[in-house]
C-alpha cells in the first residue's frame, strides 16, 4: 500500500470516530451499533477513495476534489438515514477536504 492510501485510511478512522461522537451528541435518542459502525466505515471508506486518488493536482484542486468526494461517498450515508442527517452529510464534505490536506502535507513533508 502507498504511504497516501495508509494516511487516508487511519486520517478516515479517526474523522469516524469523530462523527460517531458527535451523532451519539446529536441524537435524542440512543444510536445503535449498527448505525454507529455504518457512520465510522462510511469515512473509512470516504478514505481509501480519496487515498487511491492521483497526486497530480495542485492543493487547491485536491481539497476540491476532497470536497466532491466526501460528498458524495457521504450521500450514501445520508440517503440510508432517509436524508435526516444533513450535519453528517455535510461533514462528509469537510472530512473530505481534511482528508486531502493531511495526506497533501504528508506527501509534501521534507
């Protein structure tokens, strides 16, 4: 695996760990596992895509790009929820965008 698909997927674990707290905070009601590990493996996955991305674009591009992606790598999410959670999908974007800068600062590190 290249060192940007290993930043990409512990950066998308972590990211999930955040929107598992920060539903489990949202929510009236007490979230299930299920829905909870659906919401983690969502910004694993939001990860290994961006992580098998090209490296060609410049930054501004790339956070572009991590815009679109986690988007709609989120959208699947977002739909499965009856489009209830907008927060997390719109984090999807933001992670999307975070994604791309920590694998770009890693890849770019001296």
């Amino acid at each position: 695996m290249s060192k940007r698909l290993i930043v990409s997927l512990i950066t998308g674990a972590i990211l999930g760990i955040f929107c598992i707290v920060g539903a489990s905070l949202r929510s009236i009601e007490t979230l299930s596992a299920a829905y909870l590990f659906s919401f983690w493996f969502n910004r694993v996955v939001l990860g290994l895509v961006i992580g098998l991305l090209g490296t060609k674009l410049a930054i501004t591009k790339r956070l572009l790009r991590g815009l679109v992606v986690g988007l709609f790598i989120s959208l699947a999410f977002y739909s499965a929820t009856e489009f209830n959670d907008l927060t997390g999908f719109l984090a999807g974007g933001v992670y999307g965008v975070i994604i791309e800068y920590v694998t770009y600062k890693i890849e770019t590190k001296k």
